[in-house]
C-alpha cells in the first residue's frame, strides 16, 4: 500500500491520520514538525492525541 502524502495533508488531516494510526511514528513526526512550523507547539508542551 502507498504511503500517504503527510506534507500534502493539512494540520487537521494529519492530526486525522495520526489519531486512527497510532502506530505510525512518520505521522506522528511529520504532525509535531507541521505544528513547530506553525508556531502552535512550544516543545515544552504535551501532546494530547487520544
């Protein structure tokens, strides 16, 4: 199966994604740096995904 397009995706696509693939660490990855990108994650905060 392809990978999905995660740099394509928006934030609340990815978020999406990552919520109902829990074992995908790229996501997970990619999701924190678009936040970091975005300003909306500080690096000192936690990360509620459930």
């Amino acid at each position: 199966m392809p990978q999905p397009n995660f740099q394509g995706m928006s934030t609340k696509e990815l978020r999406a994604y990552v919520l109902s693939h829990r074992d995908d660490e790229e996501a997970f990855y990619v999701y924190v740096d678009k936040l970091n990108a975005e300003g909306k994650f500080g690096g000192n905060a936690t990360i509620r995904i459930c």
